[in-house]
C-alpha cells in the first residue's frame, strides 16, 4: 500500500511536461481567440512561463543537479518580466491615445 502511494506521490519529467504543455495550450488559446491586447500580452507571458517549466524539466532530467537549469530559468524570467513590462508601457500609452485597447477597433481606427 505504501509502495502504490509513494508511486503516485514520484512526480517524474512527463508530468511536468503535461503541465507546460496545458499551460502553453491555455496561453495560445488566449492568444488567438482574445481581442483585447492586455488578454493577450498575459496570454504569452503564460506561454513563456510554460516554456521555462520545459526549460527546468530537460535541465533536471538531462543534468541531475539543478545549477544550470536554475540559471537558465531565471534568466529566462527574468527576460520575460522584462518583455512583459516593455509591453505593459506600450499598451498604456495606447490605452492613453484611444480609450480602448480591443485590437479590432484599433485597426479600424487606422483605415
């Protein structure tokens, strides 16, 4: 009994692949179905979050000690807040000049 509950207890590389896999599925969702360009913006840093749980999983199952994968997801992060801000900026001073931040109207607005 104990044997059967710690097996199911022993997360292994497939699982967190499963998760970055629903969680990048959940972010091109957002992706492609929102109009509005905040939706969109979380969306990929949702993507991006996946892409670094794929990072640390290949990093811990290639390399059993986590150094290099932890390195690498941090600076991956750190790169994605970064990119997540830069566009933050850049909606609201959209926001600023249309009132509005659906993708649809704005392109509109420019014909």
């Amino acid at each position: 009994m104990y044997s059967q509950f710690n097996q199911i207890l022993n997360i292994g590389l497939m699982h967190y692949l499963v998760l970055a896999l629903i969680l990048f599925l959940i972010g091109l969702c957002g992706v492609l179905i929102s109009r509005n360009l905040l939706r969109i913006v979380m969306s990929l840093f949702i993507m991006t979050v996946a892409i670094v749980i794929n990072f640390l999983a290949f990093g811990c199952y290639c390399d059993s000690s986590l150094d290099n994968a932890n390195i690498t997801c941090i600076f991956a992060l750190l790169v994605s807040v970064i990119q997540t801000i830069i566009a933050l900026v850049i909606l609201y001073k959209i926001y600023q000049a249309n009132e509005y931040l659906d993708s649809e109207k704005i392109k509109d607005k420019e014909k």
